[in-house]
C-alpha cells in the first residue's frame, strides 16, 4: 500500500486532472497512446516502484491526458511475467492506476487464434479468461483495502462494456469476435498438442499476459473490458512457424481498425 501511494504521489504531482479509464496497451498496440492530447509521459523508470519494460514493440511509459473527451491514462508496454517480474510487480501499475482514481480499465494483447473459426488480423472481445499461468496475482496476505480475500471472478469481464463494444463495432463496420482468452506464462509459444488441449478446454485464443491485471482489477472493483488482436492461428494449426515478428507485423496491419474501435468504445462509454 505503501509503495502505491508514493508510486501514486509521484504521478499526481505531474498531473492536473484525474484520469477515469485506464488502458493497457499490447504488442504492436501502444500506438493509440499517440492519440492522447494534452499528454504527460512518465516513464516507468521515473515512477517510485515500478519496473521496467524490456519486450522489444513495447515502450515503457504512461500516457495521461485526454481521448475522445475522457480522461484517460495509458500503459504504453506493460510488465510480463515471462521476463521475470513477480505477479505483484506486472500487477503493480493496475493498483496504482486505481489509486489515482480509474473506475475502469481496458486491456488489450495480441493473441494467439486457437479456434479455428478466427483469422489473423481479428479483434476478439474477451467474454471471460482460463488462468493457466499456475500461479496468481493475489496468493499472499490479503489487504482488505485494496479488495476482498476471495474475489468474485464470475463477471469479471463487465457484459454491458462487452454489449457496448459490440455496438460499437457493429457502428463503425468492423466484425469482432468474442471468446475465452487462455494465459499462459510463455515465453514459449505453444506446442501443438497444448494449444489441442487448449481447444479441449474451451479455450479461443492465448496470450502471455492480461489474466494478471484483469485478475487485480477485479479484486480493486474495476470495471474490465478486455481485447484481443489475433495476431497468428497458434500453433499447429497453419503449417508455418510463429514468430515475435509476425504477431508485431499483423498488429501493425490492424492498427487502424483496432485505433478506430477503441477510441469509439472510449467516446462512447458511459460514465
Ligand atoms: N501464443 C501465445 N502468445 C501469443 C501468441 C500465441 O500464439 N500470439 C501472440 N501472443
């Protein structure tokens, strides 16, 4: 709590409103934070804290101004498990965007396809998530302040943002999909056999992050809207190899649709 509130401090001392959305931006995603007027950019290396982004297609700051009329403040690259920080540490900049006052919060990655109805270059909107990273963000003592000790994930992606995004979407002519979101750690892309099993379970893409701060806005109240880019089919199902680079160039192929979309959703959202 402690290193919240001074990670918070830190940040308000640079700002003169109060952000109200809060957004993390994905591979190959953080261009939307480019659209933000008025910005103040704080690098992660300057905030009391937080660690810092090593991916490459990631920046590392937080954008805060306005977009489409709402305050909002933006994760430009966020903190993945995979290279090596704890799960209170990649989950740290949700709580401290809640300190600074977001009532809700957007997070979005590029993905791996795992049913087989999808296509690169796809949105998906999350309608629920398997953790399948065998750990979870909130195992330790809990601090009542900051959310109750066994929180309630049934609705934890808000059905009225996913309704809202589908209006949307159907608004602007872009078709989404939507599907239960798998996280895995990585940093191994998967094999064919579990993206099979993966399938087995009702899984419809797989990503490397998302399911810790999506699991931490839910126990500090936020309210979640979650969006997948489908960058690739997962493995096994298309006879090529992935890669980093083709997940960054199919993101950059859908930049404008995904840019179009989410400043929609973010105009358009009711407060
Ligand atoms: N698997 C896991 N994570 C991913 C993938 C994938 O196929 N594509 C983008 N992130």
């Amino acid at each position: 709590m402690k290193q919240i509130q001074e990670a918070c401090s830190s940040i308000k001392e640079k700002l003169t409103t109060t952000p109200s959305i809060g957004l993390i931006l994905g591979s190959g995603l953080g261009i939307l934070a480019d659209k933000i007027e008025n910005p103040v950019t704080i690098l992660y290396k300057d905030i009391p804290h937080f660690p810092e982004s090593t991916v490459s297609g990631h920046k590392g700051q937080l954008v805060i101004g306005t977009l489409e009329g709402k305050q909002v403040i933006a994760m430009q690259g966020r903190f993945h498990f995979y290279e090596g920080y704890s799960m209170k540490q990649v989950t740290f900049p949700v709580r401290v965007m809640k300190e600074l006052g977001i009532e809700s919060i957007i997070v979005t990655n590029a993905a791996g396809g795992i049913n087989k109805d999808f296509n690169p270059g796809d949105l998906m909107l999350i309608t629920d998530h398997i953790n399948n990273m065998g750990t979870n963000p909130l195992i330790g003592p809990n601090d009542e302040d900051l959310g109750v000790r066994f929180p309630d994930m049934s609705q934890v992606y808000d059905t009225s943002y996913i309704k809202h995004a589908e209006n949307c979407a159907h608004n602007l002519g872009i078709t989404v999909q939507k599907g239960v979101y798998v996280g895995n750690t990585g940093p191994t892309y998967e094999t064919p056999a579990e993206i099979r099993m993966l399938r087995t379970l009702g899984g419809d893409a797989v990503g490397m992050s998302t399911v810790p701060e999506v699991i931490v806005s839910g126990h500090a109240g936020l309210k979640v809207l979650g969006i997948s880019c489908i960058s690739n089919m997962a493995a096994g199902i298309l006879d090529q190899p992935l890669t980093h680079d083709e997940v960054i160039e199919t993101t950059e192929k859908v930049r404008e649709d995904f840019l179009r979309f989410v400043k929609e959703i973010i105009r358009t959202l009711p407060q």
